[in-house]
C-alpha cells in the first residue's frame, strides 16, 4: 500500500503578486502557480486517495479559517481543505486563485499546522506545507520560535520558496531590495534552517519543473519460494534456498485515452434526444449541439459481442448464436481445428510454483540477443540469515567462475514454465541475482544471409572485390566519420574533463514525458495553447551542432567515397501530356528487349500487362481502353467466381487500376466504373448474390476517388464516404 501523504500549499495572493518583474511578461502570481499547478496536477495524475491536498491562500480579501475571529489571522482563506483532489476540485481552485488584499505568511503557516493536526491527528502520515510567496507583506514574526517547535514535533517538512529570494548557490541575487521584503527574506530562511527545512528561490523550482520526476514504486513479489539446485525430496545434498523475486526494470507507459460518447436520454414518446447542456466557465469538454460538455453530458463506451453462425433460414443467412453454445478453436492456418475441453485438459501441463536450476553455462558463449523480457532481480527471503549466507555464496561462486545459471521457474500453480537466465549482480549494501527470460527451441528463428565481406558467385568463386563490396577507402572513411562522431567522451564535467555526453540518468522518454506534461497542463488550462516539450526531452533528439560542425570534413570524404547522388524526388502523377521518366542509366529498357507496345491485355496476366501498357502510351484513348479492358476482366472474374474463390483477384485488380488511374489523373474513369460495378453487384447482375464482394471493395478503402486524391476529382470526401455506406 501506498504511504499516506498530506500536503498544504500556501499561496499568495496579494496585490504585489500581481505585478510583472524582471521582464518575464507574466505576473508574478501565474509565475508561481506554474510549480503549484504542476505539483498538485501531479497528485491528481496518480488517482491515490491516500494522497490528499490542501492549499490556503494568503492575503486574500476575504477571511476562511478556523482561526479567522482573531486579527492575527485575518484575509487568510482555505481554498481547498485536505482531502483526495479531483479535477472538479481543480477546476473549482482555478476559479479561486485571483489577486487581493495583506497579511502575513508566518499566520498562513499555523494554519497549514493546525489543518494538517486536524486531519491527520496522530496517523501515519507524510505531512508536508509548501508556501510560495513574494515576501513583501508585512510578517509577524513573535510566535516562529513555537511555529518551529510544533512543525519538529508532529515530524512535519516545510518548503518555501520566495519570488526573487536571493540563493547565492544558484546565482540568483535581487538589487535594490526593499528593506521591507529583505527582513522577511531573512526571517522565512531562520524558519527554515530551524525546521530542517527547505528554502530556496521561485527561479530554481520553475527551472527544474521541466525535468521528469522519477516515480517511486513499491515493488511487488513475482515469485515467493524456494531456489533449489537438484531433488530436494531425494537427494540430501540437493540445495534449496528461500528467495523471493522482485522486477529490477519495467516498460513504462503513457496513460491512455478513454472513450466516450454524447448521452442519449430517451423522452415520453419513446424518442431519442442529444443532451445538450453547457457546463460553467473553466470546464472543458467535447463539443455536443455546438455547446461545450460536462462529464455529466459524457457515457463510457460499452462493447459488446455478437457470435453469429451460417443459417440460410435466418434473416440476411446469419443467426445469432450465445457464447455458451460455441466451442473452442484454434487457428491452424486458413483452418479453424476444434478441441473440445477434455482434449485441451490432456494436452495442458499441470506444474506447481517452483525455482529450479537445470544447468550452467559459461559467460563468453552467451549472447545478448536471448534476452526476450526485462530483468527481474533475486534476493534472499527477508530476515532470514541462513538463506542469505547461502544466496551469497552461490552469488560469489558464479561471478568466481564467470557462469550463469539457466533456471526453470513456474510463478504460481498450473501456469506455464519459462526458462530465466541467471547472472551474479554485486552492490554496495547487497548481492542478488539478476534473472531475464530465455527462448524455448520454438522461439529461435534462424536466418541465412549472404556474407557482409565476400561475394560468393553461383559457381562457388569468392570474389573479394565487387561493386556491392565497400573499398579501403570507404571504410576508412566511415571510421574517420564514425569516430568524429564519438559522444562518449564530448561532454566535459564541472572540473573540465570529458565525461559522456548523453549520461543514462539524464535521458528520459519523450513519448511518456511529454504526454504526461500536455495532459497536466490542458487540466489546468482547458483553452490555451498546447507548450512546447521541456527542452530536457528534446536535447538528445539531434546530435550537438558543434559536433556536427567538427565532423563536417570527415562527412564530405564519406560521400565522395562512397559516391553519394542525390536520388529524384518521387513523381507525385505522371500525366500523359508529360515526358515518361528516363531510368538514370539513360536506357530505354523497351528498346533494348525489342518490346512492341502492347494493345490487348489478358486474363491470365492482367495486372503487369495493363501496368505495362498504361507506362507505354501518352494517348488519352489508349488509356481509356487499358482500363476498359481491364475492368471487363475484374467483372469477369467476380461473375464466374466459384463463391469468393475470385474476389481476391478482384479486389486486387482493382486496387491496381484505381493507384495507376490517380497516378495518370484519370479519375473520372474509375470512378465511373465503380458506380456501375456497385450498381451491378447489388442488383445481382453478376452471377447471383455477391454482396459480399461489395464489403470487400468497403474493407479495403477501394472507394470513389475525392478530389483531395486527385485534383481533377468532382467527389468530395462526404461524397465518397456515403457512396460506401449506401446499399
């Protein structure tokens, strides 16, 4: 179970936090509530109802708190009490921020106390109180040797941080500070240091909001048990150890989306109605009647299946079926095999949860390319020193004699084995073993290819020298380059020496980090423009200019060895008016095969052959009669197919004519057609029903061609997706 967290943030929202300091073109206060929000969103994120949120605003124009009566506590409200925060609780606090009148940040800080005292009593809690102030209010500061008392008492974590404090470590110092705000400056700092706190600058936090946040997890055992080296039950020196196994490494993910749809509320008449309700400002939602949604307005979407079977009695030949009723197949190529259940008993393996070393193997002869799942670490069942000094030894004893261990493990009853390669791992404070899956012989595929360095002819002749062999040259060019290129070494540390430019623990996952940035700040800003990704995601994308800059000389003796030419870009039509394209060669390929022109295409080899005589004719009436031929042959082949032996070649054929006729800008043709194919296939004016050919053409997109595909196109995309739908 997760810990317990209880966090209060104390905002100011005074008058001077409304202004614009230092050229940074926001106000202070958005400039602070970017580490709010980002902070709280966070919390949000997690979905933990363990981690619970308060946060009180200070030197607001109204009073809220337990403590209001008193003038020491006056202009102080509690915007949002502890408790799990929703987005409709962050929505609401959005509307509540807002600038206002003075008060001190020393009373806002007791009343995070008594909130959290309130709250949290004397449970098991993170308590934690972050402020977030400009300093410039006026501080009563008579009571901070109690504040600092009470905060070390109920174990609590204080963090201020101060727009525009000064932080000599950072490098940020404010000139010409008032008298005013320095005195609170210095005061809010002894509170901190007595509190074994944390103080620091607005600047720093905001710096750092762009680097990922590593998210704690609390590991999960996959397998309690015994690891055992031989028949315990036969064998007394056979070796078992109490282990327990955690995972080491694990693929994150980014959240994912969910689905919904508009609610539908059904009226007296038995008639369906789109709700339309608009939601307050500051929500933000899909659009529905051209008003904005609430989640009230919003239902999860449900699957549902369906199991139908063939039945020429049923309505349109299909029956349904309830699940109960269907038996079990499995996919044996084109082929669905039946197994009934007492078959698939036979066949299932019954094992029991087991960690059983069959065998050793010597480090040099294992590759690297067997690993087929994350790692997974071992270590010795807990509190239990005999297990402990035994793991060690079989550890050490390994990494002695430069061996893994191959294990068969069964997590729990009944389930599959799977085979774990083990390999000694040594730390600081324990030792462990660190465990991958290996492959079953029915896992390993083995591939030939021709040799990267040789060229071995038909007759056997190994040619050591052939065009698609690299030179001397190239490849000492490619070693100059690649070494040029080198990152290991580019980078330099805070003493000048050169360290690794792209360090593991500084390299984060753009995808996961960046959907989880967009997704925190569209909570927070329903309407604003999508910021760009933090800088730390996007620093490895391309490598440093200034390498670039250094392998430039290397990079033109790469292309001048390995004779680089530029490739022509890829012709988007080839219109008939035009010049057919010319092979780089300068071959006419036709000419040399004394090819004549074709005029007739045949049914045994339509696609090349209409391929064939579209590439060889620029006469608009040649292109209508290739495709008149071969749409004759396409009706042909669905007419006289034996049930849907002949769609496959259909629909193909299709496909064909419809990619040359938009290459060629000759839509009008295809799609004049189709209208008659569809005409044809539904009226069953084909050799009977073939309605089934007609899904295929919808399945495989084979529709009308819009004018978005071709512009000499009439059909707009509307237009063509309704000619699909319509039967």
């Amino acid at each position: 179970m997760a810990e317990k967290e209880a966090t209060v943030y104390i905002v100011d929202v005074g008058q001077s936090m409304g202004e614009t300091r230092y050229g940074r073109g926001e106000t202070d206060l958005d400039w602070a509530m970017r580490y709010v929000w980002d902070k709280i969103t966070s919390t949000v994120a997690t979905g933990r109802k363990t981690a619970l949120v308060g946060v009180i605003g200070l030197r607001t124009d109204e009073t809220d708190n337990e403590l209001g009566e008193e003038e020491a506590f006056e202009h102080i409200s509690v915007l949002q009490p502890i408790s799990q925060i929703l987005m409709p609780n962050l929505r609401d606090l959005r509307g509540k921020i807002q600038l206002s009148g003075t008060n001190s940040a020393i009373s806002a800080i007791v009343i995070a106390i008594q909130m959290i005292a309130s709250y949290c009593k004397k449970l098991k809690y993170k308590r934690k109180i972050v402020l977030v102030t400009s300093g410039r209010g006026s501080m009563d500061i008579d009571d901070i040797q109690e504040i600092t008392k009470k905060i070390k008492k109920d174990d609590m974590e204080l963090v201020i941080l101060g727009v525009d404090f000064d932080d000599p470590e950072y490098g940020v110092k404010e000139e010409d500070k008032d008298m005013m705000k320095a005195g609170n400056e210095s005061a809010l700092k002894t509170l901190a240091e007595d509190c074994d706190g944390v103080f620091g600058t607005l600047e720093q936090a905001v710096a750092e909001l762009g680097i990922p946040r590593i998210k704690p997890v609390r590991p999960v055992p996959s397998y309690k048990g015994q690891l055992t080296l031989g028949d315990t039950s036969a064998y007394e020196t056979a070796l078992a150890i109490d282990v327990e196994r955690y995972p080491h490494t694990m693929v994150a993910k980014p959240p994912s989306a969910s689905q919904f749809v508009a609610r539908v509320e059904t009226t007296n008449e038995g008639e369906s109605m789109q709700s339309s309700h608009t939601i307050a400002a500051g929500d933000s939602g899909p659009l529905i009647d051209g008003k904005t949604a609430s989640m009230e307005d919003l239902t999860a979407v449900k699957n549902t299946r369906i199991y139908q079977v063939d039945d020429e009695d049923a309505a349109g030949g299909k029956r349904d079926v309830v699940r109960e009723e269907l038996a079990k197949g499995y996919e044996y190529g084109r082929t669905a095999v039946h197994i009934s259940e007492s078959d698939e008993n036979v066949t299932k393996l019954e094992t029991r949860a087991s960690l059983d070393i069959i065998g050793f193997v010597q480090k040099d002869t294992y590759e690297r390319y067997m690993n087929m799942s994350v790692s997974c670490v071992i270590v010795a069942q807990k509190a239990n020193a005999k297990a402990s000094m035994a793991l060690s030894s079989l550890v050490h004893a390994l990494f002695e004699l430069d061996s893994y261990a191959v294990a068969r493990l069964v997590t729990k009853d009944d389930k599959a084995p799977v085979l774990l390669l083990l390999a000694p791992f040594f730390d600081v404070d324990y030792e462990c073993l660190v465990d991958v899956q290996l492959p079953f012989t029915e896992d390993m595929r083995n591939y030939r290819f021709p040799p990267l360095d040789k060229v071995v002819t038909v007759s056997g002749k190994i040619l050591k020298e052939h065009r698609n062999l690299p030179t001397d040259q190239l490849m000492k060019a490619m070693s100059n380059y690649v070494d040029q290129m080198d990152l290991s070494t580019f980078a330099k540390d805070d003493e000048g020496e050169p360290v690794e430019y792209m360090q593991m623990d500084e390299t984060y996952s753009p995808l996961l980090h960046r959907i989880d940035q967009v997704v925190r700040w569209r909570a927070v800003h329903p309407s604003e423009p999508i910021p760009l990704p933090y800088e730390i995601l996007t620093k490895f994308a391309q490598p440093p200019q200034e390498l670039l800059n250094l392998a430039k000389k290397n990079l033109d003796s790469l292309i001048a060895a390995a004779d680089v030419k530029k490739v022509p870009p890829k012709q988007k039509g080839r219109k008939r008016d035009h010049d057919q394209p010319k092979p780089l060669s300068g071959l006419n390929v036709e000419e040399l095969l004394g090819r004549q022109k074709r005029t007739k295409i045949s049914t045994e080899n339509a696609i090349p052959e209409f391929k064939q005589m579209l590439a060889t004719t620029e006469d608009p009436g040649a292109i209508q009669d290739a495709s008149r031929q071969m749409s004759q042959i396409i009706i042909s082949q669905i007419k006289h197919s034996l049930a849907d032996s002949g769609y496959g070649r259909a629909t193909e054929g299709l496909r064909v004519t419809r990619e040359e006729l938009i290459s060629l800008e000759e839509p009008t043709i295809y799609n004049d057609f189709l209208k008659d194919l569809k005409q044809k296939l539904l009226a069953g004016e084909l050799g009977g029903d073939r309605r089934e050919m007609w899904w295929e053409i919808r399945r495989n997109h084979l529709g009308l061609i819009t004018n978005k595909q071709s512009t000499l196109s009439k059909v707009t995309d509307e237009e063509a997706k309704q000619f699909l739908l319509t039967k």
